[in-house]
C-alpha cells in the first residue's frame, strides 16, 4: 500500500512539473509595474504587455490580484477588466482583503503589435449617496505588483512566429569579441539602445569569452571574421565584401530554471519556486559584415526603425544603408503638439474630477527650454444654472493654473512656465472638474463629457535656455545642435561599451531620434577636433587628450579633495579603493558641447555605467556640472567653475606642504605646549633665585 502511495505521489508530482514545465510566469513587478492604486469613485488603470513570440496565447492565463481600500462598500463597489478593448470581466468586490481573478487567455486578445492590453475600470462607493462620495480620499483599489501572466511555452509555431522585426523583445544581453574594434563598439552602442527602446532593463553587456551560460537569448555583434569559432558555424549565411547581415539562429534547448508562484496558503500568499527542467527556446541575432565596410552597413541599419521593423525574416543582407527615416539634426523642434509626445484623444464623462496625462522631456525640444507656453483647445458639454465647472492644469504634481468653465462648451487656455517649473522629465495633467447643483447630483453623472483636441493643443518654447556653464539639466538637448563625436582611449574601450550605449541611447531618446555620432579613439583625435565637434569623452585618468580640455570643471587625471563651501568640511574626496565614475559637462573652446567620462578602480565598466545612467536621471538642481558616483549606487553632484574654492588638488603640493595640512594642529599644539612648559621653566627658576636671594 505504502508504494503504491508513494508511486501515486511521484506520478502526480512529474505531472505538476510536466505542467509547470509548459508555463512561464512572468509577474507585473518584472514587467516593470509596481503596485499601483486607482482612485476615485470612478477610476482606471491600463497596462501595455509586450509578449515574446515564442509564447502561445491561447491556453495563457491572466491572474489579478487587488486590494480594495478599507472603508468601501464591497457589495456596492464593482471591478471592471477590458482585454483588447473588449469586455472580459465584471463583478462586485467580495469581502476578502486581497481578491484574485483569472481569465484565460486566447490569440484573439492580442492586439496589433504583439501587446497585451488590458485595462481596469473601478466603481467604488463608500456610503449610499453618491454625490457625498464625490472626492472622498478613501476610494482606491490597488492593483498588486505580483499579479501575473501564466503564459504557456511552446516550440510548435516558434520557428516560424520569431523573426528579425521582432526578436529584439525578447533579448536581455549584447555579446562582442574579446578585443573590440571602433565598429564593435559602435554596434554595442547601437543595438544597446535599440534593447532600451524596447523597455528591456539591466541590459548584459559581455565580452564573448566572458558571457554567462544562462544568457541564451542575446545579440552577438562583430565582423563575421571576428565572431568566434564555435558560434561563427551558426550562420548558415556568407556575407560577402561591402555587405553587411543580420542572421537570427534560432533553437530549442534544454534547461534547468526556477518558477516562481504565488500559492495561497491558508489564506496567505506565498510565493512558491519550483526547479523544473524545460524546453527553452535560444535566439541569436548576429549584426555583421563580410568586412569592415559591411559590417557598417549594418550598424547603419540598426538605427533605422523601417528596415528592422519590415525584416520578417531569418536574415537580411544590406548592400546598401542610409538613415533616410530620420529628419537633419538641427531641425527646429520648439513646437510640439501633445499628439507628437504621444497624447491620444480621450472622450471622458461623468462629475468631479476628469483627467488626462501627458509626458514630454526637455529633450523632445531643440534646445533646452527657458519658458514653455503650455496651450489647450477643447470641448465640454455647456453647464446648466447653478453647475460649476473648472479647468486646472497641473504640471509634476502642482497646480499651475485654473479657470472657471463657462457656457460656450469650447476650451481655449495657455499658460506659460519657467524653468524652475519644468524638469528633465514632466508630467503633465489635464483636469476638468464638474459640480452639478446638489438638486440634480444623481441625474448629473452622465450629463457632463469633456475632450482634449491633441492636434491642436501645444507646448512651445519661447526661449532657450543658456548660461555661461553648460549643465546636466542641459543634457541631452545640448548636443542637438551640430555634429558629435564619440571619443574613447584605446586602453580603456572594452570597458566603455555599455557606457556608450546608454550614451547612444540617451542622445536619441526623444521624439525624433537622429543624433549619429562619429566614433574615433583619443589617440587619433587632431586638435581642431575640440572645436569642430560636440565631444563626448569615455577616458583613463592618464589619457594624455586630458590636457586638452582646459575649460573642464575637475582635472580628473589629478587626485583632489571638494570642500563644502560653508563650513569648509570635506564632502568628497577620491579614493581608488571604490570604483568611481565621474562626469562632468562643460563648454569647449568654441561654445560645443563636451562631455567626459573617466573612471578608476577594478570594475571599470561598471564605473563607466554608473555614471553614465546617473547623468540622465531626474537631477534636483539646475547648476551640477560634476557627477560622481560609485557602483554602489552612491552618487554625488557638484557645481564647480574656476574660480571655485572649495576644490583642492591634492597631489599637486609639495610633501612638506602635504605634511604640514595632516600635521598642523599637532605640530602647533607641540609647540604650545612647549611654550608652556618652558614659561613654567623659566618661572621656577626665577622663583628659585627669589628665594635663594631672600634666604
């Protein structure tokens, strides 16, 4: 009995792997959305769901899980979930504290694209009247980060779903030789960004003999002589001189991974890993070249969003590449409508408060704004006696401007805000805001409707933005204007690659992507170089280009300490004992703009990185010009010029004046109490003849 038990227990449980074996869970969390709350009496929220070609949707499951706020009416409250635009789920909420829904999946929820939408429509209610609840802080339900999709593998279709155009989804790594050439870092930098487009996160950059076993989905850059032996035998084709490939191989493979989960556990959730040994499908795209000529025309490519998105197949061989899809650099962009930052027209109705959301960047301009008109066209519903009607913008949070709806039902409003107001990244709201009389509050709810005409509705810069000190607030946008050159030494551009590619990426991270910049090392750069192009620099402390920029905040390349300027503490100070990363931007010698990197320590490509990616975050200062950060995520920013007094070169004093700053106080303190002790000498000897004298 007992083994036929434990024969029953194996079968079931190879029956539990061979199922889990079939499925991926992938949560919201790692899709890169957290918890989030809908407020309101009446709320949404919608999520776009990139799925990787390799899996089949039909037999997926889409499983939810919300926490309702306390204080709602579960019984009277109501959650909503469209798949597709199209009805999939609606129920009133039940008592429990956390709620689960699981809908299943089919191939006709996706919608063009390969996107999963999906979108959660609330209705909350806290008392029995409706219009007491109106703006009542307490209604939200929240969409926890662990929900998850279960999406169901398989190698049925793989070969023929998985192809060029969209193979970059699902790669999570870059690969280049070992001994990386200009055209190998530039490829890096090129199929790094075109990664980050894609929303992929913590993107692997390797070098080919140091690439983990676990990454099997990546892109392998480098001429096709280059490419290392045992992967160079997967491409199937030969490109020939002055032609540049694009080859995906494509495979099932055998694995050992860990799913995870969530299981409720007398009534608690926990997550739940489970090793299983699966059937994993390995991708590599290689971006090459029959020689160096070809091997660029694929870089090329890599930039133009029309060849990768229209290559349905295995390969593509180029024989000819030009960036024709992009606009000239210097084209003026001051006016942009809010359906070129990516403004939708949305129909709204109801009472209280109906907003929509829009985000541009400083970047999406020329040049860095001084002062944006902000203008709204629009249509309302006319209000009837005693209804009130407001039209408020906000921008990050904080109400700039408000006005009274009137009866004409049309919406035309501006308001203008400096650069205090606006940051490198903005948020910006749209709100109408309906009071019915309280005589009709009940029949109101669907007299009210409101619509913002996103062609004709405008942010406008009116002036730029310039100073005497180029700053990180000013990055990218200042390098719009002009050519710019990629500069990295020799010894240290292996480092560099993923540098370079948040670079890359960075520089063309606006609505119009069509920065190119020319790679060079610093040992072939000629001295007019400085003043020809905008300069980004990837150095070692000792590169020798170092003198060449004199107007540079920080000599790098010398040990020194900053100060802080009130109470002359020291704030920082370089230490090789931690990799640092350090960036500063700064005005050449013809008003270009520069930008250097260097880095120090062991880990130097991750010194390179850090500070590359601190750069592009939302900054808290208008003025830093130095950053400096340590890979561990430890940053630090600074406003240095000149004539600053609170930098101090370290390595440039004598040893005896070294000596003196360590040792001044102790030497002083010495030679005071030498002073004493010789007073007190001199006093007991007098005092001693005194006495003598008397006796």
């Amino acid at each position: 009995m007992n083994k036929f038990l434990s024969f029953l227990a194996l079968a079931l449980l190879l029956s539990t792997v061979s199922i889990a074996q079939q499925q991926a869970i992938i949560s919201f969390k790692a899709m890169g959305h957290d918890d989030e709350a809908i407020f309101g009496m009446s709320g949404s929220t919608s999520y776009f769901l990139k799925l990787d070609p390799q899996y089949e949707i039909t037999g997926s499951k889409l499983v939810l899980y919300f926490e309702p706020s306390q204080a709602l009416m579960k019984d009277k409250s109501f959650i909503n979930i469209l798949v597709d635009d199209k009805p999939a789920y609606s129920n009133r909420l039940t008592g429990d504290s956390i709620q689960r829904v699981v809908l299943n999946l089919s191939r006709n929820d996706i919608s063009t694209g390969g996107f999963l939408k999906i979108q959660i429509k609330t209705l909350a209610t806290i008392t029995d009247d409706k219009c007491h609840d109106l703006d009542n802080p307490a209604m939200w339900i929240k969409v926890k980060s662990y929900s998850y999709l279960s999406l169901t593998k398989s190698d049925k279709n793989f070969f023929n779903n998985v192809n060029i155009s969209n193979s970059f989804d699902s790669k999570k790594a870059i690969v280049y030789p070992a001994n990386p050439t200009l055209h190998d870092l530039k490829a890096v930098a090129w199929a790094y960004a075109r990664l980050k487009k894609t929303g992929i996160a913590n993107i692997g950059v390797y070098e080919a003999d140091k690439k983990p076993d676990s990454v099997r989905n990546y892109v392998m850059v480098g001429n096709i002589g280059s490419i290392p032996g045992g992967i160079k035998d997967l491409v199937k084709v030969t490109p020939q001189n002055g032609e540049g490939l694009f080859y995906l191989y494509k495979a099932i493979t055998i694995a050992t991974d860990t799913v995870t989960q969530i299981v409720n556990v007398k009534n608690t959730l926990l997550p739940i890993k489970t090793i299983v040994t699966q059937k994993v499908p390995t991708e590599i795209l290689f971006v090459t070249g029959g020689d160096d000529a070809g091997y660029e025309k694929t870089i090329t490519a890599l930039g133009n969003m029309n060849i990768l998105n229209s290559t349905f197949g295995d390969y593509l061989l180029i024989g000819t590449a030009e960036n024709t899809f992009v606009k000239p650099v210097d084209q003026n962009r001051s006016k942009l409508t809010l359906k070129q930052i990516g403004g939708t027209t949305n129909f709204m109705s109801g009472i209280g408060s109906l907003k929509s959301s829009y985000n541009f960047k400083n970047s999406d301009f020329s040049f860095t704004p001084k002062e944006v008109e902000i203008h709204f066209q629009g249509i309302y519903s006319s209000l009837n006696p005693g209804d009130r009607g407001f039209f408020n913008i906000y921008l990050n949070g904080s109400l700039i401007s408000s006005e009274k709806l009137d009866v004409s039902g049309k919406l035309n409003t501006s308001v203008t805000i400096n650069r205090y107001q606006h940051h490198k990244y903005n948020v910006l709201e749209a709100e109408f805001r309906f009071y019915p009389n309280s005589g009709n509050c009940n029949l109101a709810f669907t007299n009210f409707f409101s619509e913002i005409d996103v062609d004709q509705s405008y942010l406008e810069s009116k002036n730029p933005f310039i100073t005497n000190d180029l700053s990180f607030y000013q990055y990218p946008e200042a390098f719009n204007s002009g050519t710019t050159r990629i500069i990295v030494s020799r010894s240290y551009a292996k480092y560099a690659a993923a540098a370079m590619g948040e670079i890359i990426y960075e520089l063309n991270n606006n609505i119009n992507s069509n920065n190119f910049p020319e790679f060079v090392y610093s040992d072939q750069v000629e001295k007019g170089d400085f003043k020809k192009y905008n300069i980004v620099a990837l150095l070692s402390r000792d590169d020798k280009i170092m003198d060449d920029f004199p107007d540079a905040p920080i000599s790098f390349y010398k040990k020194f300490r900053i100060y802080n300027s009130d109470n002359k503490k020291t704030v920082y100070e370089l230490s090789d004992s931690v990799s640092n990363g350090l960036a500063q931007i700064f005005y050449g010698r013809s008003n270009n703009a520069t930008l250097v990197l260097t880095a120090t320590g062991t880990q130097l490509a991750d010194a390179f990185l850090a500070a590359s990616k601190s750069i592009t975050e939302q900054l808290s200062t208008l003025s830093s010009n130095v950053c400096i950060s340590d890979v561990n995520a430890n940053k630090y920013l600074f406003n240095i010029n000149k004539s600053s007094e609170n930098l101090e070169y370290i390595d440039t004093k004598s040893g005896l004046t070294r000596f003196w700053e360590s040792y001044n106080l102790y030497i002083l303190l010495g030679i005071l109490i030498l002073i004493l002790l010789s007073f007190l000498y001199v006093r007991s000897r007098i005092q001693r003849s005194q006495d003598l004298f008397n006796d």
